[in-house]
C-alpha cells in the first residue's frame, strides 16, 4: 500500500524526484531522442539473438519456431534501465563500429526480401509480423498474459484430446510458448528492477507476468511490454494501435485514487512516461519520402519500428451508443507534449462533445492548435462506413484506427497486403506468388483520375459530348470494372491464405478477438471480417475535374470539349485563356453550389459502385469481403500527379493530386468556414478514413480568443458531418528557415498524414510540399 | 432589392465577436489615408487591374462594350464611359481584370451569410456589415439586418459614424453591436487625415453612449494623426467625458491594403510610414486605461 505524499514528492512512485524535474527528465530525453538519433543507430543485439535463435529452432513447424525462437531472444535481450523511469521496458540501441556494421550488413543479406528493394531485412523467415493493425485489448486488460496464456492452453488440451491435427495443436503450442516468452521477459524485468532498486517497478512487472492487471500501472507497464516486444523485435514498420485506453484503464484508474494508492498526477506521470517511452522507439527519417536516401533513411533494417508511430484510442461511444469521454481521456490529453512523434492520438469526436465534455475538449484543441500529433475522426461517421461497409453494428462501434490514417476493426479483421509479405517470407507456395504478380486489377496510372482522363483520351476527335452523364456514365463503367477485378483478386488471395497456410502464426494472432478459439491465425480464416482497402486517391481532383467539366462545357458554354482537350494536350502551354476558364471554376472547398453538387454526386456514385459489387458477388455465393472505402493517399498524390497529364480543373503535367480527402491545394478561397462546410457536406457516412489536415497560422488563434475560435471551428465542422481534422499551425517563414539552416530546426515538427515527421529530415520535394500546403493557411 | 457589394468574407474573426460573415458595402463619405479597402470609397464600382496576373491577351479591352477600356500596355479604364456591366471581369481568364464591386440581390447576401449560421451559433459570432460606409446603403442595409435577425444571427455594423443620428436610429432595433471608428478628436486634424470634419462623428458617439446600445469604439493608430500622447489622451478624455461605457480597441497601422492601391492605379499615401511599436501601443492603452475606459490593443 502506498502511503499519502508528502507535497511535491513523488511518494506514490518511489522515487527520487519532485514531479517537476521527472516529467523535465522524461520529456527531454525523448525530444531528444526524436531529433537527435543517430541515423545509423541500430538494434544490433535484436538482429544477433534472432539469427542465433534462427540456428536453434531449423526444421521445427513455423508456429514452434516463432514460439521457441521468441522465447530465446524474451530470456537473453539486454533490459536497460535508467534512474527515472516508471514503466520497465527500452531497447538497446546503438551506432556499429566498423566490425559490427560489417556483421550487420551480412545479417541483412541473410534474410533480403528481393520484392522489397529497400529493405534488406534482418528477421528470420519464420517472423513475418508487418503490423499496421489493433489487436483486442479488452481481453488483453481484463484477462492478463497469464489468463490469455491459460486460455490457450485449455484450448490446445482440449483439441489434443479431441484428436485435433497437427498443424492445429502446433499453432496453439506456439501461441502458448508466445504468452509465456513474455512473461518471462517482465519477469526478467522485474528482477533488474529489483536489483536497481526500484522495487516498486519490479513489483508492477513481476505483477504484469503473473495475474491480470490489478492498477493502473500494473496495465500500462503490460502493455508497453508488448508493444515494445513487437514494434521494436518483430514487426516492420509496425504501427499498432494501442485501443481506446481511456476506456479500457478508466475502471482500474479510478480504483487507484479511490483506493489512494495513486494520486491524479502520479498517473499524468505514468502516461507521460508512456508517450515517452514509445517516442524513445522512434527511427529517424520519414518513411514514405526519403526512400533510397541512405544519409535520413533509417530503413526498416536498422529500427523495426522506423518512423512509425503507434496510434492511441481516446473518446468514442459505447455499443449503445452514449458516449464515454472520462477525466482519463483528458488525463491522456493533457500528457501531449507538442514535440512528441509518438503515439498518435486519434480522438474519436462524439456529437455535442464540445459541450458535454468541456475540460476534455479543450484541453484537445489546446493541443491541435499546437500541432501535436492529435488528429480527430467523427465517430457517427465512421461506425455508420462500417455497418454500410457490412460491420455488424456492435463491432462498428469499436472501430479503430491504425496508421497512417488507415480504418480497422480491432483484433477482428484481416487481409491486404498479408498476403504478399508471407510471399516474400516465403511461407506460401510459388504457386500462390502468381497473385501477386498479377497486375490485372491494377488502376490507370493516376488512379481514378486517370482513369477519368482515359475516358476523356477515348472520346473521337471532332466528337462533342453530349452532357456530363456521358463522362460519369464512362467513367463509373471503367472505376466498376477495376473494382470486380480488385474484388475477384481479393477472393483468389483469401481462398489461397485459407488454403495454404492456416497454420501458420504470428505475434498478432496470440491477441486476436477469435484467432484461439478458431485456432487460426487470423489471416486465415481466425479473424471475423475479410477486408480489403479502397482509396479513393486524389478524390477533390476528381471532383474538380468534373465540376470543371460541366461548368465550363455545359452550364456556362464557354468551351468546347476539343478545344478544351487541345489545351491539356499541350499542357496549357499557348492556352493561357482557357488554363485561365479552367482555374477560374470554383472548385471542391469553395462552398459552391457546383462542385458541392459534383462532390456529393461523385462520393456517392464511387461508394454506391463498391457496395454493390460486395452485394452481387456475396448473392453468388462467394464469401463475404468488407471493403473499407478511404479517401486516402498519404504522400502518393504526388507519386500520382507525376504519372499525369493536365487535367480539365486547371492543374499542369506532372503537378499532385489532390491530398487524402483535402480539397485541391489551392481550391479553398472562400475562407476557413466555407471550406469546411463544404467538405462536410460530403457524404463521410461511407467513408472510414481520410485526413483533412487544416493549416493555420498560428497568431490568428492565439490565446484564450483563439482557442474559443477554434474549438467552436472544430467542433461545428464535425457537427456538420466532417470526417476528420488534422490541425497544422507552422510558420512558414519557420519552415523556409529551416530549409536553409537545419540545424537550427532539429525539433521541428510537420503533420504529414497520421503521423509526424522531422521537417528537416524530409527530402527538399516532401519539404516544399508541406512549404506549398501552409502557405494557404488561414 | 440590390446595393453593391465589395466582398463577402466568411471566416473573419476581427470584426466583432467569434466567427463572422462580413459583408464590404461599395461607397464611403470620408477618405482616410490609411483605408485598407481604398476600391470602396467610390460610390460606384471602379474597376482594378492586378498586373502580375495580367496574360495581356487584350479580352477586357475587347468585351467591354462602351469602349471604356483601351489597350495602353495594360487596360486604361475610363470611369466615365464605364457602364460597369461587368464584361471585362466576365471576360478575363486570369482574373487580372474586376470591378470592386458587385450589384447583389438581397437574397444573395441572404443565402451566403447564412451558410455559416453553424459556425456563429457555436463561436458567438454572426455577420458584420461594413465597408466602405454601409450605413450609406440604408434601406438595403434595414433589410439585411433585419432578415438577419429573424434567422437568428447576431448583428454588428461597422461605422464611421459620419451619418445623420437619424439613420442610426432607425437600425438600431436590428442591430446587436455597433463597431464604431474613431479616428481623431482635433478636427483639423481629422480633416487632414479623412477629408472630413468630426463634429457630426462626434456627436453621434455621445448619443451611442447616452442610449445605451452595445458599442465598441475602434481607433486606428496612425502615425501623424494619432498616435502621441496627446491626442490618444485628448480622444480618451473625451470618451470618459460622455461616459462611454464600453470596449475601446486600439488598432496598430498595418499596410495590408496597399496592393490594393496599385490594383486601383493609385498611390498608396502611408507607403513607407512605421507603424507604432508594440511598446506604443501599450502606452496608448495604459492612457485609456487611465481614464477609467475598457482599452484593449486589437
């Protein structure tokens, strides 16, 4: 029982700090960490103790080689220390001598996945854990490792006894050996924190390991466990989700203070080291830009966890809908340091929140409006994408995210991509690599606009198309016939992953909602929903495009469609009048009554398509596949804009699309409301993701005045049906400097897309980007 | 009914409480040198040209009908045959060419303050008319106002005060908040700045005060007509005197609007000028505050 504090000690902890200085501790070493890291710094000892268990478990079935091989590595890391911290849990990370790169560098070519050039790999073939997923934290709060582990092993002795198959009971063996790996490495922990003399650390792990999570810190010190295990020994590139821990620790939190074991500020601590610990995980560079450029780019080799951050669940409504913001939520929200990377905090905005819940509102805009890593998605939104996307209503409503900005259903759903790193690990059969190799549903270059422009290229020349149907008439034909075959790719690739390796096991599956009871990974055939990704790339350019079209075509009749396809044709070069008809068209964030009328048409059409492939092809017996419909790009608007020609909204050859579900760069000039009105006038309540990331200069929201503003800005825009909100608010003069001097801006921090990044670690064209996108802030 | 417009700005936050529409009226009685909407003091349209915009295809010169545009390496604009039809504007690809403002239909003005309704219900905001004058436009402005109101969006109006008492009686049933300018108590020296006297604005600042209705007073600080000691005390001691009851604010000079002047062929009368220091300001403020009155720098 810890005893009442003594004022500004720290008793409830145990430890030699006032408060002041050990938040001061906690949040510098992690800044810098961020900014700071060597790019060469690497996990050496992760990628030896792999290797060498790779040695030891040759010839065993996967499930067992995962389970032993984890165990070697679980009893044998190095458990670093240091004074101040609260929750167990680093890695060991460090910059080679010439001698260790060397053996670095042969360890990579060991395990080189030849589809993925950059990533040489450093990982057995027997790990292929990719991340970018949730796993059921309710049962991993309410049951324990040690409850999970005895679940598995009721269910493992009961098909024994049943006579189950071998590929079965090896898949639960290994799930077993999974559970007991870490505990053994919070007991490993807990008995170097015993030797430090942090006896009430060693307590919280030894605690972890053993029983389900009875505070507070019991909870969170389990799963930073596991989050570290797996982001930084297992997963590339991992992006977990941590859940909606505001409401899974609320019970346990609240017990701590009215039992007086902790005090509200000791457990703004535990959080604070929380958000600290996971930004100490942190690789250098920024993933989707800097590919290739090895003096940023960290590779997934050296740092599993690379830029990737984890996103953290916070707000949201229960299955009957009420919602359950908490003190813990603002708890969670007031711990946000500006410069933190990691986690990602995804604030699931319930209507009336702003009023309902004013503290915890408020203390989320005062973090927007310092552009942390915060973003907010409209939770009627989402759950409404899901139920229409073919969720069942009660699992709706637990909807997640994960990054970067993607949609999930937490340890319930499965597919993508699975398929082709298990390829590439060379678990499936050749036979099966044939699909990934095909590229017969693959988009027009450009994706939808190009295929737009396809359209507008297959027109005869002389021919005036007769009104705007005939272009969404021809296009919606060529978007369905890309969906049936993206659709019928998605059923070979789940009949092939049933069919050839139910057995096989993955770190992920041992946290799954149904994986243990169906004793299937859940990629096969252990998770409830299939589900593939539809983005809608580059939607505001589309809309733009046919906005454009029929303005200038047919209800203004300034042009006539040859005389307008000669202008793209040549890129507008010597059409400065009809480049100036085309820009002048009010675009999509304008509030116009036009492109709002397009946007809507368009959002609605391109939804409508997919809902009733899922629907024909479900009729005719094939198994159910859940299409999350995103207006998604992440940074591939650009690597799309350059695979294309003009287009009839006015931009050049070459120039990005438009960005996730922004508008346009530039479109926006009726001001911040009618931007937002605009985009919330879109049908979002068929879309599960896709980040509007809003630019503001800082000195316009300053001070009490501003973050009113702000707060009653964001929160009408969601009460009007947004999507979602990103807030950047950078100078640009700071960012122009930055270019020029980047040692003076280490710690400069820029949204991108559900994450954040060092500006000045960006290549100089990601860096204009972000230059081009706060110029038209309000 | 129709009055002309300047511009509808959604979004803006600096004229009035929260999150407002405000809507520019073409037209103004005084000329104050450092006006940063100088294409609004004209009681018609004038037409503006922005140069680096300019593809010089000639299509302004072309489309206008009664030959008030000539082709002089750029557009030369004859305001006397203008008929401001707006083919010019219509015609221009590049958006170089475009009168300062528009005849709108009530309704319009209607339609498009009202879309932001949302956003003023939760900031505290509403729509703010200005100019240019807007008490000028009189019965367009009654009408505005008063359909405002029964939308339920708070009302401010933006006034130089330079307006018969009379006119501002007759608003003042529909109008929630008046932003009124005050820009120098000596008269000679509001003249000089403005081109008009202050004898009738000041008036109307003791009636806004005797009446009661919500009112806040802006000043622009402007070097060479207000801003030293003297005259701030002197405007504050006159504020004090007819008990002036509510927000002073005190608005630094900005050169915001000087592109505009080279959009209108003009020459912009403050270029150059510093505007006051923040410690000034603070000065300025603190005499305000000494007089007992509600100072803020804006």
């Amino acid at each position: 029982m810890i005893q009442p504090t003594t004022a500004g000690k720290v008793i409830g902890l145990q430890l030699p700090y006032d408060m002041e200085e050990l938040a001061r501790l906690l949040v510098d070493e992690a800044v810098d960490k961020i900014a700071n890291k060597p790019v060469k710094a690497t996990t050496l000892e992760r990628i030896r103790l792999f290797t060498e268990a790779d040695d030891t478990v040759r010839g065993m079935p996967q499930p067992l080689q995962y389970g032993h091989g984890l165990t070697y590595v679980l009893e044998r890391i190095a458990q670093p220390i240091l004074p101040y911290d609260l929750l167990m849990g680093r890695i060991t990370e460090e910059v080679p001598d010439p001698e260790g790169e060397a053996y670095f560098q042969e360890l990579c070519l060991r395990y080189a996945r030849k589809p993925l050039p950059w990533d040489k790999g450093t990982q057995p073939f027997w790990v292929f854990d990719q991340g970018h997923t949730s796993f059921y934290w309710r049962d991993v709060v309410t049951h324990g490792l040690s409850g999970l582990q005895a679940r598995a092993q009721r269910e493992l002795d009961r098909r024994a006894t049943e006579g189950a198959d071998g590929e079965t009971l090896d898949f639960l063996t290994g799930a077993v050996l999974v559970y007991r790996a870490v505990r053994t490495y919070l007991r490993r922990y807990a008995d170097a924190a015993r030797q430090a003399g942090m006896p009430e650390a060693a307590e919280a792990c030894a605690n972890a390991a053993e029983r389900p999570p009875q505070t507070f810190r019991e909870a969170l010190q389990m799963l930073w466990a596991i989050m570290l295990i797996y982001c930084s020994m297992l997963a590339g590139n991992p992006t977990l989700t941590y859940g909606r821990l505001d409401q899974l620790l609320y019970p346990l939190y609240r017990k701590d203070l009215e039992g007086g074991r902790l005090t509200r500020e000791e457990a703004g601590l535990l959080i604070l080291d929380f958000y600290c610990k996971n930004n100490l995980i942190m690789g250098r560079g920024e993933h989707q830009l800097s590919i290739g450029d090895d003096s940023i780019s960290t590779g997934w080799q050296r740092n599993l966890n690379f830029d990737a951050p984890q996103y953290l669940i916070l707000g949201g409504s229960d299955e009957a809908g009420n919602p359950v913001s908490n003190d813990l939520t603002q708890l969670f929200a007031e711990q946000i340091h500006p410069r933190f990377k990691n986690p990602v905090i995804v604030v699931q905005y319930t209507r009336g929140m702003r009023e309902q819940f004013p503290a915890v509102w408020r203390a989320l805009v005062r973090n927007m409006r310092e552009s942390a890593s915060l973003m907010v998605y409209n939770d009627a939104d989402v759950t409404a994408a899901y139920i229409r996307a073919g969720a069942d209503p009660e699992d709706a409503v637990h909807y997640e995210h994960y990054g970067c900005n993607w949609p999930c259903l937490p340890g319930m759903d499965a597919g993508g991509s699975n398929h082709r790193f298990m390829w590439e690990k060379r678990i499936l059969p050749d036979e099966s690599a044939k699909l990934e190799n095909a590229d017969f549903w693959a988009p027009a270059p450009g994706g939808l606009v190009g295929e737009l422009m396809a359209v507008i290229d297959a027109v005869p020349k002389g021919e005036e198309p007769p009104d705007i149907d005939f272009f969404y008439d021809r296009f919606l034909a060529r978007f369905r016939d890309f969906m049936c075959r993206k659709y019928v790719h998605a059923l070979l690739e789940r009949k092939v992953l049933y069919r050839e390796a139910p057995g096989i096991l993955q770190f992920q599956d041992c946290f799954c909602k149904e994986t243990i009871q169906r004793a299937k990974s859940f990629l096969c055939g252990g998770s409830k929903y299939y589900t593939i990704t539809q983005s809608h790339g580059g939607f505001a350019t589309l809309a733009d495009c046919f906005t454009t079209l029929d303005a200038l075509l047919y209800q203004e009749k300034k042009l006539t469609f040859d005389a307008l396809r000669e202008a793209m044709t040549h890129n507008f070069q010597g059409y400065p009048d009809i480049h100036g008809l085309c820009n002048g068209v009010p675009k999509l964030g304008s509030d116009d009554a036009l492109s709002n009328t397009h946007g809507r048409r368009l959002l609605t059409l391109l939804t409508d398509t997919v809902y009733a492939i899922q629907r024909e092809y479900t009729a005719q017996g094939h198994p159910p596949i859940l299409v999350k419909q995103c207006i998604e790009t992440d940074t591939g608007h650009i690597r799309l804009g350059k695979a294309l020609g003009a287009t009839p909204d006015g931009r050049l050859a070459g120039m990005p699309l438009s960005q996730n579900s922004q508008p346009s760069l530039g479109a926006s000039t009726a001001g911040m409301t009618a931007r937002l009105r605009a985009m919330a006038q879109l049908p979002f309540e068929r879309i599960l993701s896709g980040a509007q990331n809003l630019s503001i200069q800082p000195r316009i929201f300053a001070g009490e005045k501003g973050l009113e503003l702000l707060s009653a800005l964001t929160s009408t825009y969601f009460e009007l049906g947004g999507l979602q909100l990103q807030i950047s608010a950078v100078d640009v003069s700071e960012l122009l400097d930055a270019q020029r001097n980047p040692d003076n801006h280490r710690d400069l921090m820029v949204r991108i897309t559900g994450y954040s990044a060092v500006f000045v670690d960006m290549i100089k064209e990601a860096q204009d980007d972000i230059i081009s996108r706060e110029m038209s802030a309000v | 009914m129709e009055a002309h417009i300047n511009n509808i700005q959604r979004f803006s936050i600096h004229d009035g409480p929260g999150i407002r529409t405000t809507v520019f009226f073409q037209g103004c009685n005084l000329q104050c040198q450092w006006c940063h909407n100088p294409d609004t003091i004209p009681a018609a349209p004038v037409f503006r040209f922005q140069d680096h915009r300019c593809l010089g295809c000639g299509a302004c010169v072309h489309s206008c009908p009664a030959g008030a545009l000539q082709w002089k390496e750029r557009p030369f604009w004859r305001g006397d045959l203008c008929t401001r039809c707006g083919s010019c504007q219509a015609a221009c690809p590049a958006e170089a060419c475009s009168l300062s403002s528009t005849a709108m239909a009530l309704d319009a003005v209607v339609e498009t303050v009202r879309r932001d309704k949302p956003f003023y219900d939760a900031s505290g905001g509403g729509m703010t008319c200005s100019g240019g004058e807007p008490m000028l436009t009189l019965d367009f402005l009654y009408t505005l106002l008063s359909r405002a109101k029964a939308l339920g969006i708070h009302t401010a109006v933006d006034t130089a005060a330079n307006i018969p008492w009379e006119h501002y009686a007759r608003i003042i049933p529909v109008t929630d908040l008046f932003l009124v300018d005050y820009k120098a108590e000596g008269e000679a020296v509001h003249r000089s700045a403005t081109g008009g006297g202050n004898r009738r604005i000041r008036d109307n600042l003791r009636r806004f005060a005797d009446c009661g209705v919500p009112v806040t007073i802006r000043i622009p600080v402007i070097p060479g007509v207000n801003a030293n000691g003297t005259e701030i005390t002197t405007m504050a001691e006159h504020l004090w005197d007819i008990r002036f009851a509510g927000t002073v604010e005190l608005l630094k000079l900005h050169h915001w609007g000087e592109a505009k002047y080279k959009a209108l062929g003009r020459t912009y009368p403050l270029a150059g000028v510093e505007p006051p220091g923040d410690g000034e300001m603070e000065q300025f403020r603190d005499i305000m505050l000494g007089r007992h009155l509600n100072a803020v720098i804006g």
